[in-house]
C-alpha cells in the first residue's frame, strides 16, 4: 500500500460471487459449457453503495461520472457477467487524483490504486462461472493531506474489464467526482 494508504482500503471479494458480502448473500456461482464460438462480449455493471445512506446505484452505462461526497464511504462494485460462455478474467485499477490546501497553497497529489485481477478456470466437469465481482472499499473521509491542510477535492477514475472463455472482452470506465467536506 503506498504512502497515501489512508485515503482508500481495497479489499477484494474472494470466489467468484456476484453479490458483496454484507448482503450476506454468498450463494454459489452457475456454471456453463463453454461454446465453441460466442460473438458476445460479457457484460460489465458497476455497482455503487454508500455505507452510511444505504443507497445503491447500478450504473450501466460506460463513462459514468458521479458527485460524491468526501466525507462518506462507498463500496464499488464491478460485476461481470456471460450466460453463455462464462467469466475467465476480470480486472479493475484506477487512479486517484486529488487536492490539499492551505492558506491559499494548494498541493496536487495523485496515485495508482492496486490492481485487481481474479481468473477462472474450468472445472472437473469443464464447466465454468457465469459471475464475477470485484470491489474497492473507499473510504473518502481520510485524506492523505498533511497535518493542518484540507481536503480540496479530487477525483476516482475507475477501469472495469471482463473477459469470457471465447475471448470476447468488454471494457467500462467510472469516474467518482469528490467534493469537498
């Protein structure tokens, strides 16, 4: 974790699941053939959950961007799916940029957030998952600013990729406007 690691925890979802854990709904994952042909890239939805509100919002669309609030943690949640030829890979990074001030100063900082990446394999029966998840916890209440410095907002720019077992590949971008506490 960089120096900056109190500005986010990262925790990936462990199996492949669809649903978080504090749903509490690990259930195991349906299984497929794979094909011999599939045109179809799987789909890619990001899933965003303010912990202290409880809202949640599923985001379709690619290229998403959303005003936050600092001082509130979300859960983002990229979901991966493929009914038809299953999730082979699937892989989320990003970036953090941001601002601290202070008395007129202001100071830019930016940073990667770890990769993730979670791969399948076919099993005994040479089936293989149609689901997969994976998640950073953000907490935006804790900033990496220097003593005596404020938050000056910023910005979380995430990319979602999914891949299935015929090749075909999607990818989504999210990005998460912090405004200042």
């Amino acid at each position: 974790m960089s120096s900056l690691g109190t500005f986010h925890r990262v925790r990936v979802v462990s199996g492949f699941v669809l649903c978080l854990s504090l749903a509490g709904c690990l259930k195991p994952v349906p299984r497929v053939a794979i094909p011999a042909a599939d045109s179809s890239p799987p789909t890619l939805t990001w899933q965003l959950h303010n912990v202290q509100t409880k809202e949640r919002r599923e985001i379709v669309q690619d290229g998403q961007t959303f005003d936050v609030p600092s001082t509130e943690q979300y859960v983002v949640t990229l979901a991966v799916e493929d009914l038809n030829s299953g999730v082979k890979e699937v892989t989320l990074s990003g970036n953090v940029r941001y601002t601290c001030e202070k008395g007129g100063q202001v100071e830019a900082k930016k940073y990667d957030l770890d990769r993730q990446v979670q791969t399948a394999a076919p099993d005994q029966d040479n089936k293989v998952p149609i689901q997969a998840a994976l998640v950073y916890s953000v907490e935006l209440n804790k900033h990496g600013c220097n003593e005596y410095w404020t938050f000056g907002g910023g910005t979380i720019s995430l990319v979602g990729k999914g891949q299935n077992f015929v090749n075909g590949a999607q990818t989504k971008t999210l990005r998460l406007n912090l405004k200042r506490p």
